[in-house]
C-alpha cells in the first residue's frame, strides 16, 4: 500500500473581505448597500457587484436624485472609490450636499478595560477571554447605513475617500454637440478607472475596494439626448444604448457597481424606453404625486409617489429574487426616505365606498312567486 495519497479534505476557499460588502444568501453574490435599507430589502439585500441600477426620474427629478445621494454617501462611509458625473449639476456640488450619518463609526473598547464595569456584569469564560473579537482577515465594517436628511456630511469625510469626478460640460466645451462625443468620454474614464485602480477580477491587489459609479440624470437634454431620434429629427441614435451596453460589460468583469438616474418622463417614444430598460439589471421607476390628481386624493395622503418595479436581477441563478408585493410606495420624512408596502386606508375599501342604495333593485320585480309580500317561500 502506497505510503502517500492523493485525497486532499475540500475547503471552501477565503474570500477577501471588503468594507461595505456582504454575500448574497440566495447566490452567493457580492452585494452593496443603496444607503436605504428599504431600498436594499426591496432589490433582494442589496445592489450586486459587477451590475447596473437604473432609476427612472419623478416628474422634477428630485427623489431620484435623493436616491443618488444616498448611494454616494454610503460609498463615502465604507470608504469606497466614487466616480461622479452629471450634467445638470457640478459634480462638487452633489458631494457637498450627501446626508450626514445618524451615527459614526462604533466606538473600539480597549481590552484592558472590557469586562471592568462591575462584579454583577455578565462575563465570558476565561478561556476566551485573552481571544480577538475579529479573526485575522476579518473587517469591522457595517453592511448599510442611517442618514439624518437635515443634516449635511462634513467635507472632511468626503475629502477622505478616493472619487473621480467627470463634469459633462467641461468635457464637452472642447468637442461638437453631437451626444455620441458625451457618452464616449465618460466610458472611456470608467474603463480607466477601472484598469488604474485595479477593480478587475483579475487584478491581484493586497487590500480589494469596491468602484461606486454614480451618473445623474443620464440621457437628459443636457447630454444631446433626444429621446433616441437624430439630432435632424430623423432616423435613430442608438448613442446612448450603446453606452449601457459598454458599461455593463466593463463591470461584469470588476468590482464594481453603477447606480444612474435616467429622465423617462423626457422620452417620447416607449420602444425606446423599453430598450433602456432592457439594458440594466435592476430597474425601478418613481412616480412621484407632485402635480398630479393623487396629490389631494385622501386614498395616498400617506405617500409621496409609487415606486414601481420594472425588472429584478437575475445573476448566477435561475430563480432571481421575487418580493412579498409589486405595490411600494415611498415616503420623504423629516429626516429619511423609506419605501414602504402600499396599504390602502380600511374606511376607503372597495365595500364601504359603494353607495348605500339597494344592491339589487328590481329583485322583486324578478320574483317567480305572485305574492308581493316579503315571504320566505319567494325565490
């Protein structure tokens, strides 16, 4: 009998741990925080790594663009890479207005002071007690944050993170107004940034980050966007599909995540529309009651808009995360933005707004009996 042998026990192999990200329970999938934890509940735990969220703008933009906000500045508390670009706005004037945190970081306890509280504390047995709280490799990092709305987060932290800021109309000053030449620079910077920072899969790096991509109001007016028509008015500009297509190549193969507002609303054909749709991975849309008649209907005083869900990811799996309901709907507070199941008031029902007449008035004139009483042998 052979001295050697060739069976080796199966272990599972270490995945290198990166702040601000968790594995999927379904798949297995890297996941990242929105930075609203009813956002990630609603997507299936949160955003995949190596996909593209897509929201379509409310009628003035303004929740969208809440919910960019929300995705930078948890980009910035798990000190992730920022690539910002917008053309409505300056991208340093996005970042200056990113929530502030509800809390910082958790406090560390010396452990020469843990457990010195009291005689009546509750204490662990001695032989852990001289043990680290985190093994080696392991990151005390938090899988998704709380903000505070009325509050601003300082330009210290900001200043802190890495980030990579593509104004449009800087870019676009030295070229034509054709839009072909505003997507084209902005993929060629995210595929830089992606070769320069090291984000590939393939890429061997000591310590892994994750590449946050946060584009605003894309495909707007400002971009030369027309809808998917030509600049003459004629024929087709498949300018912007293009771009999506690109960009979810570049981010299938790294470790990184796009979350992009798109203005809907703007775009005239619905073919269109549908094609942009097609090529994310996750699809919401916010239809906000500001300006229309469900803005006074007492049926949504409650709410601000719907959130509709168009499409749902399905990476590495043949049964893609499916919620409880398809009716959402949000709500801006004070301090935060939730999404919340749709629930219709009680005294609003289909059975208490019905009219309080005679559900069947001409029963008796149908009656097969020939007496005009009220007896229980008519029928």
């Amino acid at each position: 009998m052979a001295s050697g042998t060739s069976f080796q026990r199966k272990t599972r192999a270490k995945v290198s741990q990166i702040a601000g990200v968790k594995p999927s329970l379904q798949n297995n999938q890297l996941l990242v925080s929105t930075g609203v934890p009813s956002f990630d509940l609603v997507i299936g735990g949160g955003i995949a790594v190596g996909s593209v969220v897509i929201v379509e703008e409310d009628t003035y933009g303004n929740y969208a663009k809440l919910l960019l906000k929300y995705f930078l500045a948890e980009g910035v508390m798990c000190s992730h890479h920022l690539h910002v670009s917008s053309a409505d706005l300056s991208p340093d004037e996005l970042l200056k207005e990113l929530p502030g945190p509800v809390t910082d970081e958790p406090v560390t306890q010396h452990p020469d002071q843990a457990d010195n509280t009291g005689s009546d504390s509750l204490k662990i047995a001695w032989r852990y007690q001289n043990l680290p709280k985190l093994q080696p490799g392991q990151v005390a990092s938090k899988f998704g944050h709380y903000y505070d709305l009325t509050k601003t987060m300082s330009p210290e932290r900001v200043d802190a993170v890495d980030k990579t800021l593509f104004d449009v109309a800087q870019v676009t000053k030295q070229q034509d107004a054709d839009s072909k030449s505003r997507y084209v620079p902005l993929l060629r910077s995210v595929k830089q940034m992606i070769d320069t920072g090291q984000f590939l899969t393939k890429s061997t790096t000591e310590k892994r980050n994750i590449l946050r991509i946060g584009i605003h109001s894309l495909g707007s007016p400002l971009w030369g966007e027309n809808g998917g028509v030509g600049s003459l008015g004629s024929g087709y500009d498949a300018a912007l599909p293009r771009f999506l297509i690109g960009l979810r190549a570049l981010l299938r193969s790294a470790y990184a995540v796009c979350l992009l507002t798109v203005p809907s609303h703007l775009f005239q054909d619905i073919g269109f529309t549908s094609r942009i749709e097609r090529l994310g991975d996750t699809v919401v849309a916010l239809q906000s009651f500001a300006g229309s008649d469900k803005e006074k209907n007492p049926l949504y005083k409650e709410y601000h808009g719907l959130f509709n869900i168009i499409q749902l990811p399905h990476l590495n799996t043949l049964t893609p995360h499916m919620p409880d309901t398809m009716d959402w709907a949000f709500k801006l507070r004070r301090k935060k933005f939730t999404i919340e199941k749709l629930h219709l008031p009680p005294e609003l029902s289909e059975t208490t707004s019905r009219s309080q007449e005679d559900p069947a008035p001409n029963l008796k004139q149908s009656r097969c009996g020939s007496s005009s009483g009220s007896s229980k042998l008519d029928f």
